[in-house]
C-alpha cells in the first residue's frame, strides 16, 4: 500500500472514529435524558451507533493490517 494510500486509509479511520462517537453520543443523550418516555427511538440509535462502531472497527483493522504489512 502506498503512503498516499495509508495516509486516505488513516484519514477514513479518524472521520469513521468521529462518526461513531457521535452515535454513541445520542445514545447517551437518549439513556441519560429521555428514557423511559423515548424508549420508542432506543432500537434506531443503538442500531446505528452499532453500524458507526462496526465501520469504525472494519476500516481500523485495515489500517492496522496495512500498517504492519
């Protein structure tokens, strides 16, 4: 893999980092203020902050691959 490669590699890894923190962030948002009354929205965010994380840690272990190799 080139440097330029790694280095769009690495870019992605941080924006997919970004994302799923952000997930997690309304996650935490909807547990630490509105539940039990916003229990409704629980299996949307918690599946798309599963989606984030699942992305995050796909693209992380390319990199880590690629950064071995």
């Amino acid at each position: 893999m080139s440097n330029d490669e790694l280095r769009e590699l690495d870019r992605e890894v941080k924006r997919l980092k970004r994302l799923a923190g952000e997930q997690a962030a309304r996650l935490h948002d909807l547990v630490e203020e509105r539940l039990p009354a916003a229990w409704p929205e629980l299996p949307e965010i918690s599946q798309a902050t599963l989606l984030a994380c699942q992305a995050w840690a796909e693209a992380n272990a390319r990199l880590q691959v690629a950064l071995k190799g």
